[in-house]
C-alpha cells in the first residue's frame, strides 16, 4: 500500500488554515509517527487520510489513484482511532465490538473479536459495561475496535493518552508487530511514543512539514546544538531554548537548545527529545 500526499492544503469554513500545501509519501510497511505540538495539524491530517474530511487544495493518492475514487477499498481496508473516540457506555466490550464488527461488515467474528481483546489485554473485561472501565481500558477498546477485521492500514490519532507507562510500552509493542506487514501511521505529542519503534518520523508544525525522515537523521541534525552549564554561569541568552533545569543540589544544571552554544556551554549528543525541540524552537524563532 502507498499513500503519496500532494500539496495538500486544508482550510476550514471559519478561515483557519489547519495544512499548508503538505506532500508527503506513506509506504507499507512502516511504522511512522506523526510529531507536533497540539494544533499542528495531525488530527486534521489523519481525517484526511481517512477521507472523513476532504482537503480544499492539492490531492491524496492511494496506490496511484485519487483517495476519493478508491474511498470504498480505503475504508475495507482501514482500521482507525479518531481522537475522541465515543464509545457506548451501556454495551459490553464484547457487545461493543460485535457493533463495531457489524459496521464493518465482518462475518462471525466471535474469534477475532476475541483475539483483539486479548491484543489489547482486556480479556478479563470482556463482559464489563464500557461505563465501568477506567480512561486507559477505553482507550484500549477503541484500539480494539482499529484492528478489527485485520485491516493493511491502522491510523491512530494519540492512541497512548490516557494509558500508565506499562500500557505504553505495551501498545508500542504492539504497533511495532503490526507494522511488520503494514502501514501503521500514529499521532502524538509523546516523544517517547515514537522513540524505538518507528522507522520514520513525520514532524508537523503550523499545518507544514518540518522534519520527514529517520529518528536518526532526526537526532544528527541536533548535532552541535545541544548544552549544558549551570545556571548560575549563565547570562542572558538570545535563542537559548532551556529543554531540562535539574536541581542537583550543587546548583541548578540547565540543558539547552540553540543554534549557537554560548562558551559556557558543554557540548551533549542530541536525543530525539533534543532534536524536536531544536526543530520547533527554530521555527518558532523564524
Ligand atoms: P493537532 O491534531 O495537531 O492538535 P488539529 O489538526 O486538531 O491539530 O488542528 C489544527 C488547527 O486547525 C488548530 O489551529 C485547530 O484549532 C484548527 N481546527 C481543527 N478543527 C477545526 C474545525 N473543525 N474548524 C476550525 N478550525 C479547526
């Protein structure tokens, strides 16, 4: 499966801009991350994608033809998580997902409605009311209900919120699995959500593309932009993003961002926290 994105812009009704002519290409398999911070356009994106909006400029391909000619296979094929996923409270995640099945038109689907409860560690509450389950077993009925029907394209718009720690790194396993032989495309602002498991990152600011590519080349182009110095050493710096202030007890040690590092400055290796906080601070600076 491929998805090529050209020039593709969106403006909604009220004026506002959410996507600046966007090209990008999608290729199964991988696992991509889509990185912003909140109102880059992320969600805006995936509505796209998922042909739940239309953009007002530019066009959308998959597999070579335009996305609203081949919206029927797109959606046989899709599994998706909006970001505010309703579900029904007074059904169980059984009966919940049987619903869910039936929309999308699977036959008897006792067993994998089974197997994705177990994916997504639920077994235990498959009989429980949706109204009593916590904000992070939620969330992980409407991952459920994604991988339904064992769709080729998963597109999860801040599928960890919500979940603890463990539950993360549970999903991020999972995705990871999946995109072995898929295209798994998921939003967030979580960067540890897209650290180790996605081979490529997407990072979108202001409706506009500012990074497409590796982790990697991500974290390298943070090279020589990173410091530390204590506090007290510091003067006033112009274009010094401050990323970390750790009270050491010797003093307070700062970690920054900048394109140029004042002499007090010890040089790091970048993280890809580092690097995406270089890349949006240098925008926001521009
Ligand atoms: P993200 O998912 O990265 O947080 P969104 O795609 O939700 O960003 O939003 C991008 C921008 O578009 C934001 O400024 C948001 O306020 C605006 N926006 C989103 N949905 C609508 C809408 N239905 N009508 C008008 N503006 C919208």
């Amino acid at each position: 499966m491929e998805i090529n994105i050209q020039n593709v812009s969106k403006t909604y009704p009220n004026g506002k801009q959410a996507l600046k002519n966007l090209s990008l290409n999608l290729r199964s398999p991988s696992l991509v991350g889509l990185l912003g911070p909140n109102g880059a356009g992320k969600s805006t994106l995936m509505k796209l994608l998922v042909a739940a909006l239309l953009p007002t400029g530019g066009e959308i391909l998959l597999d070579g033809q335009p996305l609203v000619k081949k919206e029927r296979k797109l959606k046989a094929d899709l599994g998706y998580l909006p970001q505010d996923f309703g579900l029904f409270d007074e059904l169980s995640v059984t009966q919940f997902l049987d619903y869910m099945a039936a929309l999308k038109g699977l036959r008897r689907p006792g067993e994998e409605i089974r197997e994705v409860i177990r994916q997504v560690n639920l077994t235990e509450k498959a009989k429980a009311k949706i109204r009593t389950l916590s904000g992070g077993q939620r969330q992980r009925v409407g991952i459920a209900q994604a991988l339904l029907g064992n769709p080729r394209l998963l597109i999860f718009d801040e599928p960890t919120v919500g979940l603890d720690p463990e539950e993360r790194i549970h999903f991020r396993n999972l995705f990871s699995h999946m995109a072995q032989n898929r295209l798994v495309l998921l939003s967030t602002h979580i960067i540890e959500d897209v650290q180790s498991v996605c081979g490529q990152i997407v990072v979108i600011h202001h409706g506009r593309i500012l990074f497409a590519g590796t982790p990697e080349q991500l974290i390298r182009s943070a090279e020589g932009h990173v410091g530390v110095f204590w506090e007290k050493d510091a003067a006033q710096e112009r274009g010094l993003s401050i990323t970390a202030r750790v009270n050491t007890g010797q003093g307070i040690r700062c970690r920054a961002v900048g394109d140029l590092l004042p002499d007090y400055a010890g040089a790091e290796e970048p993280t890809l926290e580092d690097a995406y906080l270089y890349l949006i601070s240098r925008e926001a600076a521009q």
